[in-house]
C-alpha cells in the first residue's frame, strides 16, 4: 500500500500484485480517512465500487445522492456536475472495460444511461455478500482475490458482446483520438446505422462519444503528467488547442489548467499506473 498525498488529500492506495483474470478488468483498493468533495472527471471505463468500510461514499449527480456500493457508467460526469465525498471510506473500485460490463454487471451499460446506480438494485443479495466478504477480509491481496473471482464468475455466465463491436473498442482505444467512425465502419462491414445502434445498445455510447471520451481521457493524463495544452492538442488529435479547450469545458465543466491540478486523475499513476490500456487492435477475421 501506498500514501497519495494531494494538496490536504492523504489517501493509502493499493494495488493487485498481479493482473485480473478477465481482460478489461483492473482495480485498486482505497482507503480515505476524509474525502471532501471530488469532481468526478469522465472515464471511458464503466466504473464498479464496492465499498466495505465504517463509512460510505456519496456521489451527487443529477438524479439525487446515492450511497454505498454503487456503478457509473462511461462518461460519469461529464459537465463537471457529478460530486463524491465521504468519511472513513475503505473499497475496491473497479474499471471495466464498456466490451466486458454487460456481461459483469448483468445489465448493459446503456441501461445506467450516465447515471449513478446502487449495486444492492443491480445486484442485489449478491452485493450484500460481497460486502461482507471484503469487510472480513485480512489483507488487500484476499479482497483483490475475492473481487477477481466474483468478476471473473459473472464474466463467464454473461452475454458477450458481438466481436466486431469489441474489435471497434480495441481499435479506439489502441490511437486515443485518431479513429474515425467512417473508417471503423468500413473495416467492421456494418453500416453506419447498424454500428451506431449496436455500439449504443451494448456499449452504452454512440462511436463518436466513444472517440471522444477516450481522446478526452488521453489529453487529461497527459495535461497532469505537466504536458502543455498546445503540445496536447496536438499529440491528441484535436485541431487545435482550442477545440481542446472546449472538449475539456464540455467533459469537465472547467478549463485546462484546472484539469491538470484534478485529484481524481493526479491518483491514477499510483493506482492505475498503465490505466489498463489494451493492446493494439488486431485485424479483425471472419
């Protein structure tokens, strides 16, 4: 375990010594005496926290506080309205990749349509346990074990997504900001209408939003590793630096030089030191 300390932040992170045994899956445990209120910044991951502590988290959004264990969907946050804070909070956060959450979560992401959902009206008895488990558990080493084989468990008795769907995430992923929907189209073989309807429905985002989720995703890493907006907007495929400028307004609700300063992004290089960003796409077979 680690201290992440962030301005008056002092956070004991943990990481699994090894990798899931589902890809698309990574994790990392926390453990925060005092969270005051965190602006949520998007990620393209469908995020799963499951928390075990004394205390318990509580995210604002839209659709009122919501308490405990809970799911987000891919772009949670998005206009910097969502909030977090809490005392005493000690859990598992979980980042799954939009190709495997249907089948983890047992419902697709599109059904969270952006919002905040209760893992106890996802899950239901089987949140509670898992809760338990984790409250029992002596080490961060067992509660990564206990996680990864409930994932790995629900992974393996959930629908897959259709491949080429998968291919397409892959390849966005793969060059954050430089895939086109045309050219994704083509290369999968789907029309146009039928790749949007399908990536939406399964996914929980239209291509495009996924392109610009995962570009917008690039640039603020890169934005807290010290790079400057220019050298960003130029790296990260925007056209210029102020079409970033107004991507980050659009996801965050604030500007680039706040970004760079984000505590919720500042954690990832202890916590997600690779952000689990999958391997190149491969051509995609029939």
């Amino acid at each position: 375990m680690r201290t992440f300390v962030h301005g008056a932040a002092v956070w004991d992170v943990a990481c699994p010594q090894r990798p899931s045994k589902v890809s698309g899956v990574t994790m990392a445990g926390f453990k925060v005496p005092d969270l005051a209120a965190l602006r949520m910044v998007p990620h393209p991951a469908v995020t799963l926290l499951l928390e075990f502590g004394a205390g318990a988290p509580v995210v604002e959004c839209a659709a009122g506080r919501r308490r405990g264990s809970l799911v987000a969907g891919p772009g949670l946050g998005s206009g910097g309205t969502v909030r977090a804070w809490g005392t005493d909070v000690e859990c598992v956060q979980v980042r799954l990749s939009p190709v495997i959450a249907r089948a983890v979560l047992g419902a697709a992401p599109a059904d969270l349509d952006g919002a905040v959902v209760s893992l106890d009206d996802l899950w239901g008895r089987e949140a509670a346990r898992i809760r338990e488990q984790l409250g029992e558990a002596r080490s961060w080493a067992e509660r990564f074990a206990m996680t990864d084989a409930l994932l790995a468990r629900r992974h393996a008795a959930g629908p897959p997504v259709n491949p080429e769907l998968a291919w397409a995430w892959h390849r966005i992923t793969a060059d954050p900001g430089l895939a086109r929907v045309d050219d994704l189209t083509d290369e999968v073989g789907w029309s146009r209408k039928r790749l949007w309807s399908r990536f939406r429905s399964q996914l929980g985002m239209p291509p495009k939003r996924a392109v610009q989720l995962v570009r917008f995703d690039h640039a603020a890493h890169r934005l807290v590793a010290g790079v400057g907006p220019a050298q960003v907007a130029a790296d990260a495929g925007y056209a210029d630096q102020s079409h970033l400028h107004r991507d980050v307004k659009a996801f965050t609700g604030t500007t680039p030089a706040t970004v760079a300063s984000e505590l919720f992004l500042a954690v990832d290089d202890i916590a997600w030191p690779d952000r689990g960003t999958p391997a190149r796409a491969r051509p995609l077979t029939r």
